[in-house]
C-alpha cells in the first residue's frame, strides 16, 4: 500500500513536471512569435525595397531581370523560415519526449515494485500468477521500449526527409534562377 506521503510525493512531482512542460511550450511558442516577427520584418523591408526597385525601372527586360532575381533569395528564406520552425518544433518536442520517458521510466519502477511487493506477501501457491504478472509487466515494458525506439526512428526519417526536400528545392530555385 502507498503511504500519504508516497501519494503526496508523486503528486507533488507531477505538479513540477505539468508546470515544467507547459514552461517549455511557452517557450516554443515565443520563439515561434519572434521568428514570425522577425521574418515579418524582413519581408516588410525587402517588399519596400523591391517596390522601390521596380518603380525606378525603365524597360521591360530590366523589370524580368528583376522579377527572376527575386525567386532565388524568396525560395532561400522560406527554406530557411521552415528549417527554423522545425527546429523549434522538434526542439520542443523532444522536451516532451524526454519528459514522457522519464515519467513512464519511474512508473514502471514504481509498477515493478509495487508487483514485487505483492508477490512477496502473496499466498502460498501463488507463484504462477505471479510469474504471470511478471511476464506480462516485462512484455509491456519492452513494447512501450519498442514504440519509444519507432518513433525516434521516425523521427530521424523525417527530419533526413525534410532536409533532403528543402535541399532539392533550393537547389532547383538556384538552377532556375540561373537559366534565366
């Protein structure tokens, strides 16, 4: 049986690791807003810039010069608006992660104990339950290890996929910009 200062405890540690991820998903958010506000005024600056350009134009060939000179700096930076905001995202994803884990570490030790204790004050018997329990308590540990493993790969994949894609596409902008 858990004592009221086991109970306590465990709710006392909940309360810090609530209060500790929601401190960091502010901390995402804030940094996803000063990366929109940041990227927001560059674009605001470079579309005064350009609508400058195109105003002192004086012929057609020089407003598509301009016009293709712009799609190699616009593919760039969005490639690099998208790098930073998946960055954020996994950073803070990985706090979450990194704190599930933890939790579902210290409850299946604290699950382990409260089985071992059970089966030592258990009726004589009753080892083959007990065995059962066992077995069953280790075969879902070693699942939950599974999944964990899974979706860090997953992980791994997709961030290799996302780099390959925004790779290619800046790559194929700097190809295009350069037939022109």
């Amino acid at each position: 049986m858990l004592t009221p200062e086991q109970v306590m405890a465990s709710h006392k540690a909940n309360i810090e690791t609530l209060f500790g991820l929601t401190s960091k998903a502010f901390e995402g958010v804030e940094k996803i807003v000063e990366l929109n506000l940041t990227a927001s005024k560059a674009a605001l600056a470079e579309a005064s810039s350009h609508t400058q350009s195109v105003l002192s134009v004086k012929d057609a060939q020089e407003l598509l010069a301009l016009q293709s000179g712009l799609f190699q700096p616009l593919a760039e930076k969005t490639a690099a608006y998208s790098r930073h905001l998946y960055d954020i995202a996994t950073g803070t994803g990985a706090e979450f992660s990194k704190a599930f884990e933890g939790q579902a570490t210290d409850a299946q030790k604290k699950f382990m104990g409260l089985v071992d204790s059970a089966a030592k004050n258990a009726p004589a018997g009753s080892e083959a339950a007990v065995a059962v329990m066992k077995s069953t308590v280790a075969a879902a540990n070693n699942a939950l290890e599974s999944v964990q493993k899974a979706v860090k790969q997953a992980t791994e994949v997709a961030e290799a996929n996302f780099n390959a894609v925004a790779a290619t596409a800046t790559s194929a902008t700097k190809a295009a910009s350069k037939k022109r």
